[in-house]
C-alpha cells in the first residue's frame, strides 16, 4: 500500500518542501526577514482573514519572495601552532577564540602584502 500511494505524497509534498528548503538557504543571510517575523507582522495587519474563513486549497503555493543575493564566496583556512603562541597572539590581538586569532592574522597578513585592496 505505501508504494502505492508514495508516488502521490511526493507530488503533493514536493512545493512544500521546496519552499521550506528554500527558507533553509536564506537562513545565514543577512538581508533574510525570519519567518516568525512575517507571520507575526501579517497578523497585525489590518484585515487580516482569520484563518478557519480561509478556504482549502488542494495545492500548496509558497508565498512571492524577494530574490536573495548570491553571498560573497569564501574558503576556510586552519593550521595548527602551539597553544603558548596562540595565547600570546589571542592576547595581542584582543580576541578570545582560535578563529578570531585565524581570521587575525589573515588580516594582517593580507594588509601587509595587498595593502586595502579588496580584489
């Protein structure tokens, strides 16, 4: 019986779970408007229709959405120095974790060899 019907819960399911995956990718932008704040922001809007005098609707349509710009593309760096080193570096440079002393020192390096070019 499942497989009879999996073909089916798949059509039916497939705009839902775009739409949710979708919501996904936008979570670590910076310009995404959470979801929570949506629905909160719809239900004070006046004239808003309570939601049992919606009519069912037997095919699921996400809402229109702005396009998300596409973020800027970045690698990860590590290495690996001994601990003392590190902490004197995390003291120098006033920052409390291994990635800030990364991120640190890239900088540094990357202003003395380039300069403020961001190219």
């Amino acid at each position: 019986m499942y497989r009879a019907i999996r073909p089916k819960l798949i059509e039916l399911t497939r705009p839902v779970i775009d739409f949710l995956n979708a919501l996904d990718g936008e979570k670590d932008h910076p310009d995404r408007v959470d979801l929570e704040r949506m629905v909160l922001s719809a239900e004070r809007q006046k004239g808003a229709t309570p939601l049992h005098q919606i009519p069912a609707s037997p095919r699921f349509t996400s809402p229109e959405r702005a396009p998300v710009p596409k973020a800027e593309v970045t690698n990860a760096i590590q290495y690996a120095r001994p601990a003392i080193q590190v902490a004197k570096v995390k003291k120098r440079l006033k920052v409390k974790s291994n990635r800030e002393v990364g991120e640190g020192t890239f900088d540094y390096f990357y202003r003395a060899e380039f300069g403020n070019d961001d190219e």
